[in-house]
C-alpha cells in the first residue's frame, strides 16, 4: 500500500509538470499543456501500462480532472478542476516559488495580501533544509525596485552566494566581465541586490581592497569557499541606491548629471535603476545621474527618455550636444 501511494505521488507529479513545450499536434483540446504517453508514464514509473491506467482511475476516485487525450499522440492530461489540488514540487522549484513570492512586485489590487498568506502556507510545510535555504537567500538579498533587464542565473549559485552572505563565509568565484574576460576573485560577500530580473553581488574584493559589485550571472563559484571574516562597515547605506548608482554611473567613463522637467515619479516609468539614478527637485523636475562609454551613447540615452532636459554637467557633453544639433541643422536645408 505505501508503495502504491508513493507511486501515485509520483505519477501525479509527473502530470503536474507536464505543461511545457510541446510540439503543435501534442496540444490537447482542454488547453496548451502536453499529454503523458502511457507507455511514457509507465517508463518513467517502472511500471506497466496496464498499473499506469489503474493509478489514473484512482487518481480520478480521488477527483483529479485527468483527461485521455485521444490519438496516436495522446495520452493523458490534468486538467482543471472545481477546487486546486495538493501541488508537488521538488527541492528547486519550492525554493523558486518561495522567493518569487517574496519579490512578487506591488502594484496589482490585493497582491500584497494574497502573497503574503500563500508564503506563510509554503514556508509552513517546506523542510528545515529549504527553509534555511529560502530564508538565506531573502535575508541577505535587497530589493532594486523599479529595475528592468534580463539575465539568466542558476538559482543555485543565488543560494551559494546568499549562505556565504549569512555565515560570513570568504567566496571564491571566477568572475566574466563585460567584454568577456575571466578573472579569479577572492571576496567576503555581504549582500545580493536585485532588480526584476538581474541579481548583484556586493563584496569587499580582497585583492584590490576595496567594496565591488558583481553581476552574479556572470559568476561561477570555484569551492571550496572559507575561512570565515569578520563583519566590515557597507559601503552605503542604502545599497539598492549604492548598486543602482555603481551599474548606472560610476561604471562608465563618461558621466552626466541632467535636469529633467518632470516629476520624479514620471522619470522614472521611463529611467529604471539600472540605467540611471533620479534626484527629485520639486514637484516639477528632477536631477538624472547616468553615465555611457561614449558620449554619443549618451546623449542618445538623455534623448531617448523623452522628456525636456538641461546638462548640468560635464561642459564636454553641453559642447558635443552643440555638435550634433549643428550636424542635424546642416542636415535639413
């Protein structure tokens, strides 16, 4: 009996998951999820066809919707049913709901509620070793809001990283730069900061002495990690700000600081913290803090968001506007 139990667990977590791709003459009628082949289930199970069909009736008895799709590419299906059934995740994906629900982004009518009661149910039953897990990685992890971008990441490089931030643990990562160079880092990391989808590393680089900020796509631990460090003074306060400007500004060669005359709140649904930092004035404007590798780039960034402005600073980039306004004009006679 408890084989057959275990067994029933795993058949309907394989149906669970079985939403991915699929190619266009696997899609069932009852929506775009793929079917399970029988002779598919029953491989993966160790099993017979004919127990695999068995399991599927006592699943149905239990009032799981699962649909026979018919055809040479059919099979079976959950479907949706009146209520939502138990969910079966394993160690990576309840880690990944976790945290998708502590950064759930505001601004949706009663999210901020239902996400907090759907975490309290998750974290409830998860096991002590994905507790830790979870709890390490949005303990030391400060949320960049408003950021935009994408980049792929390794979730288990985010909770490598996030339990060397919560036992002050040295890191030992190879670290791939912008233009592709790899270089070995020893760092004592204090926190990750993320925007909607890009992750940083802040930690003090023992080699130049000094706090750096690491894009964690781009780092590949290199274990084993240790000794253990001493706590160190952040280099800011408010590192979402102390990141936002470091990836915006401080990174690049060329640096300006612009007036906008718009709200702050009206900037920055155009400028995201990864592209520039904004400094309300008054109501009416506000100060842009941003930086390029080249001037051009710049001033195409400036003119882009949309809005009125005036350069503050640098002179340079004042006389290189003049430039291109001077080509534009001899450009429509």
């Amino acid at each position: 009996m408890l084989e057959t139990s275990a067994r029933l667990l795993r058949l309907l977590s394989l149906l669970q998951t079985h939403g991915g791709l699929a190619s266009t003459d696997r899609y069932g009628a009852s929506g775009g999820r793929r079917s399970w082949a029988g002779a598919e289930l029953a491989e993966r199970l160790g099993v017979t066809p004919r127990t695999i069909r068995r399991d599927v009736d006592r699943l149905r008895e239990l009032g799981y919707p699962v649909h026979s799709v018919p055809g040479t590419a059919g099979g079976y299906q959950l479907g949706a049913g009146a209520e939502l059934p138990p969910l079966l995740l394993d160690d990576d994906e309840a880690v990944a709901v976790a945290v998708g629900l502590r950064m759930a982004p505001a601004g949706v009518e009663g999210i901020d509620e239902s996400t907090v009661r759907a975490l309290a149910k998750l974290e409830q039953v998860l096991p002590d070793r994905l507790r830790r897990r979870v709890s390490a990685l949005n303990t030391y992890t400060v949320p960049m809001v408003g950021a935009q971008g994408h980049a792929a990441i390794d979730p288990r490089v985010l909770t490598e990283l996030a339990h060397a931030c919560r036992d002050r643990e040295r890191v030992r990562f190879e670290y791939r730069d912008h233009g592709g160079g790899v270089s070995r880092r020893t760092t004592e990391p204090y926190r990750l900061v993320c925007s909607r989808a890009r992750w940083y590393l802040v930690a003090w680089d023992l080699d130049r002495a000094d706090w750096r900020t690491f894009r964690a796509d781009r780092v590949t631990p290199k274990p084993p990690h240790g000794p253990r460090f001493e706590h160190r003074e952040p280099p800011a306060e408010d590192l979402a700000a102390y990141v936002s400007r470091g990836v915006s500004v401080t990174a690049y060669a060329h640096r300006a600081t612009v007036l906008l005359r718009v709200p702050v709140e009206r900037a920055a649904e155009r400028i995201s913290p990864t592209a520039g930092v904004l400094e309300a004035v008054d109501e009416h404007s506000c100060l842009l803090h941003t930086g390029a590798h080249a001037l051009d780039v710049l001033v195409l960034h400036i003119v882009l968001a949309g809005f009125d402005f005036e350069v503050r600073e640098p002179a340079e980039l004042r006389e290189h506007i003049r430039r291109i306004r001077d080509r534009l004009d001899r450009a429509l006679p």
